[in-house]
C-alpha cells in the first residue's frame, strides 16, 4: 500500500513538472506564467453612455477576460461628489446592467467591478445616463376653420418645472421659428388663424429642469371654410316656400352645394332645387316634406370643405275652421273644414248644447267627413260643433267651435270698465241678428241685489256712459239685446271700477349736492289713498320702496349726493278698494 502511494506521488510530480516546463516553453519564462495565474480581469470593451427618455431603459454592458470563473458587481452614485454604491437594478451582477430610468435619474453615474476567481478585480470606466423629456401624446393635425380658433396640445413626461416653446413654420423645408407661447406649464398653443396660415406647421420644444431638449412631432393645420350663419330648420305650412340660408368665409372665392336626404337614415344627395349652389336654397313646401333634412357643402379655392348644420323641414298642419253660422229655422246648414299638411287626414264631427256641456260625437250626415250637413231647428239655437282631424302620423288637430243661431248672436261681450274717479265709464255690447237690434241696459249694486233698467246715457242703444263716482264702485251692468222677431239674447257682466287716478305727475329737479329735493304728487281716488315713492338707478335697474323723508306721502324730501346724479323717482298711489295707479318717473340731477 505505501509502495503504491508513493508511486502516485511520484506521478503527479512528473504531470507538475510537464506543465511547468510547458509554461515555460509557451510563455518564454516562468514569471510570465505565474503573472498569467494571478493577474486582474482585462476589461476588452468599456460601457458607453446612454441617452434615453423618461421611461426608457439604459443598458450598459461590459467584455472581460481573465481567470473564470468572472464575477460583476455594477455600482452608482449620483454625481461626481457622491459615494458609490451597489446597484439594485436589473443584471447589476451580470455583464449587462438594466436601468429603468426616471427623471431623477439624469446624470448619474455607473461603472462595473469585474473580479476573477484568483480574487484580483478591476473598474470599468465611468458612464452616465442622459435623461431627456418623453412625449406621451403628441400634437395632432387640426382642420380649422377659418378665422376659428386653433389648439394643439402635447403631454410630456419629464423632471420639472418643464418649458415649453412652440415653434412654426410655413412648409415642411422652412426654418422653424418661435411663437409667443413660451413658459412654465404651457403644453397648450390656441391662438386665431387667417387664410395666410393655412398649411402651417407647430411643433412643441420641451426642455426640462436638468436642461435635456425634446422634440415633438410636427402637426399640419389645415384651413377649411367657416359658417358665419348656418341654415334654420323652422315649422312651415303647406304652400309655402321656405329659404334656406348660408354665410360661410374661406379662403378665395366659395363654392356652394345644398343637399338633402328624406330622414337620418337616408342618404345625402345634391339638391336640384333653385338655388342648390347658391348660398339660398328655395324650397317648395308640400306634405310630403315632413321630417326633410337639409345642408351646405361650401368649398374653398383649395378644395377643401365644410359642412354646415342640418335644417330640419317640418310640414305644419293647417286648417281653414267652420264659421259660425246664422240660419233660419227649417234650413239646412253645411259646415265645413280645410286640412293642409300630412294627410291623409280622418275626421271626426262633435257637438255639444253650449260651452259648459260636453263634447260628444255627431251623428248627422258627414260627421267623418269634411263637411257636416245639419238640418236647422229651433233646439239647435246656440249649439257649438267642431272638428277632430288626424293626420298620417296620428297628430290630432282640433278646429275651433262654430256655433248656430237662430237670427240673433252676441259678437261684442260686456266687459269690466276700470276707471278713473271722476271720468266717464263706458261700456259697450253687440250682435248680430234678424233686422234692426234693440238695446236695454241693466244694472244692480252687487251679486245679491235686483236688476233694474238704467237711466244713464246710452240705456237704449249699443254703448252706456256711466260716471266714475265713488258710489258706483263695483256696480254691475248687463244688456238684454232683441232683433225684429223677437228673439233676445242677455250679454254677460261687466263691473265699474273706480280706480285712482294721478292728476299732477312729479318733475324733473335739479339741485346742488348737499340740496334738498323735493319730488311732489297729485292724486285722487276712491277713499283715502296711500302712497309709495320708488327709486332706481337707471332704466336697466329695478324699482325699490324709498327710504327717504316723507316716502309714503304725497311729497318726498330726499337729500341729494353725488351718487344720486340721474336716479329716477316715482310714485305708487292706491285707494281704498286696492286699485293701484303709477306715476311717471322724475328725474334728480345733481350738480
């Protein structure tokens, strides 16, 4: 056993001596052999800067040689005057370093310790990440109308404050040139462009607070016809002739074409009407354009267009409704009705005894029908009828009542008479009726007296005078009216309102500052009257009770400042029943 051990010993003695004397063969000497097995790693290929955006990756990468196996370890610092540091990033321990870069990363630092296994290492060169801002929307290519205003806009992503500076020119070869819009936060360009502008292209230069420059893209505007009057779709009756109307400006001399289509989901086609190229369109209204939509096309010397607003054409339902009619007893009647629109239409007739009864279909001849024929009768005198008409989109439309009578027909009604204390009320009444009308006029004190017959003037004909007193205030007065066959007919109720009345309207003064003026009123009504000064600053102001001396009197003492200058007074007056007169406004002058 120990023969055995000492010959493998010998052995490898012989094997070590082979390889040394090999070295010294390869190498020229055994120094160099034994520099080879304890040197330091030879890096063969240093990192490089990187330069990238926000957001972007920066790899560094290094090539060593040396006894393996090689190990890497990636450092960093901030700057210069920093300490380093073992990098936590992606591949710090391989030969290639994986940076996610943010805006605070600019400008750091990044080298690599290459060590060989005999423990003997050596430093990389020194490398920096440049950081520049990073476009995250660019602008885009505007059309714009003309004389509209134009926006472009850019997000950018970077180490702030960030400054922008948009930049223009007129064609793709032209020198760019910097426009007004320059600052802290201004990622928006709006300004108002002209034809001359047309083509124009912007830019936006982004510099961020580490001094880095980016660049956006360049987006083209495009100058198209503006509508400076679009055309008005409006409700029109049958017969009619509807214009459409356009006022577009662009660049030289427009071109214009109308267009329509039946309804939204038809398609656009060039009108043939008068006017279809003109900035007038003509259009004949028929039923059957319900619902029609129109539009301009207008186009610019350079071919570009702009459409204006749709106008929507609606057919309005007309009628022609029957008259009231005065007939004889044992005739016939013939009402009738008139539809123009969306026909066809459906007719249905209804009757009812007078205006506090309920309407109920007619069963007399024609009752669905455009006329309805009515044998007259002495029942009938006063009955109303009228006409439900239906249109093909099921719109209802109903005619006003037409009313029968027999020889006699109140036309003018009795109605309440306000009037000034001490002027003359008057109150009329008129029909129509078989020959010659007489008039009785009728008046009681309230609702709970009797009707007696007037004695005032005009007691027998179509009009009464009546005095404003003040013991006639809210008298009722009523005419009984009776043609030449006797028939009568009794008018409604119409009331004498005694109301104040304003004899002496307040005048303009003029006075200096520091003044009393004094604004003054006459009036007179029913009972003791109150009154109410108001005051306002101009016409556009509003009218608001007065503060001042004497503000619910009959004179008004205000004192008057430089403030007041022009201020307008008036004055409410009302009586004892409530009735309100206003007086015309004066106005302060202060000098």
């Amino acid at each position: 056993m120990k023969k055995g051990r000492i010959y493998k010993r010998s052995l490898m003695a012989i094997v070590a001596a082979i390889v040394f004397v090999s070295l010294v063969l390869t190498c020229g000497c055994s120094e160099r052999a034994e520099a080879a097995i304890s040197s330091a790693p030879v890096i063969t290929a240093q990192p490089k800067n990187a330069s990238v955006t926000v957001g972007q990756t920066a790899k560094f990468t290094i090539t060593a040689s040396g006894q393996t196996p090689l190990k890497y370890q990636w450092q960093s610092r901030k700057d210069s005057s920093s300490a380093w540091s073992n990098s936590a990033q992606s591949g710090a321990k391989t030969a290639t370093l994986t940076v996610t870069t943010t805006p605070g990363l600019h400008g750091w630092q990044f080298r690599c310790i290459v060590t060989g296994a005999n423990g003997k290492a050596t430093v990389s060169d020194t490398v920096a990440v440049e950081i520049a801002p990073k476009f995250a929307k660019q602008p885009q290519d505007t059309n714009v109308e003309y004389n509209h205003q134009v926006q472009f806009f850019v997000t950018v992503y970077g180490k702030e404050p960030l400054l922008y500076m948009w930049q223009y020119r007129d064609s793709s070869s032209a020198e760019w040139k910097n426009t007004t819009v320059y600052g802290v936060g201004m990622s928006e360009y709006r300004c108002y462009i002209n034809a001359d502008w047309h083509g124009r292209r912007f830019r936006c230069v982004v510099t961020d607070a580490n001094g880095q420059k980016a660049y956006s893209e360049e987006a083209v505007m495009t100058v198209i016809p503006t509508f400076g009057t679009q055309p008005k779709g409006s409700y029109v009756s049958v017969g009619q002739t509807k214009e459409l109307n356009v006022l577009a400006y662009g660049i030289g001399t427009l071109k214009y074409q109308w267009q329509s289509r039946k309804d939204d989901g038809s398609t656009w086609s060039n009108s043939g009407l008068v006017g279809a190229k003109t900035q007038t369109l003509s259009v004949p209204i028929t039923g059957g354009m319900d619902g029609w939509q129109f539009r301009c096309v207008a186009t610019d010397a350079n071919g570009y267009k702009n459409i204006s607003e749709t106008a929507n054409i609606y057919v309005m339902n007309s009628m022609s409704p029957p008259a009231d009619t005065y007939a004889e007893v044992g005739s016939t009647v013939e009402l009738n009705v008139l539809m123009k629109g969306k026909g066809p239409f459906t007719y249905q007739w209804q009757s009812r005894k007078d205006s506090t009864s309920q309407w109920s279909n007619s069963a007399m001849n024609g009752a669905k029908t455009t006329t309805l024929t009515i044998p007259m009768t002495a029942g009938l005198h006063g009955w109303q009828f009228r006409c439900i008409t239906k249109d093909r989109n099921g719109d209802i439309m109903i005619s006003s009542p037409a009313t029968l009578v027999t020889h006699l027909a109140l036309t003018y009604p009795v109605s309440d008479r306000p009037t000034p204390l001490g002027e003359d009320a008057l109150f009329f009444a008129e029909a129509e009726g078989k020959g010659e009308l007489t008039y009785r006029w009728q008046s009681r004190k309230d609702d709970n007296s009797v009707w007696t017959n007037s004695a005032q003037e005009g007691a027998n004909k179509y009009n009464l005078t009546v005095p404003a007193t003040k013991e006639l205030n809210g008298w009722q007065f009523r005419c009984i009216i009776t043609d030449e066959s006797g028939a009568s007919i009794t008018t409604n109720v119409g009331k004498l309102l005694v109301v104040a009345d304003i004899t002496d309207d307040p005048y303009d003064v003029t006075v200096n500052a520091g003044s009393i003026a004094r604004f003054s009123i006459e009036a007179k009504g029913t009972g003791q009257l109150k009154y109410q000064w108001q005051s306002r600053k101009d016409d556009n102001s509003a009218w608001s009770n007065s503060a001042q001396e004497g503000a619910k009197t009959p004179a008004l003492s205000v004192k008057a400042t430089a403030g007041l200058n022009n201020w307008q007074f008036r004055c409410l007056v009302t009586d004892a029943y409530g009735n309100q007169a206003e007086s015309d406004y004066a106005i302060l002058t202060v000098k």
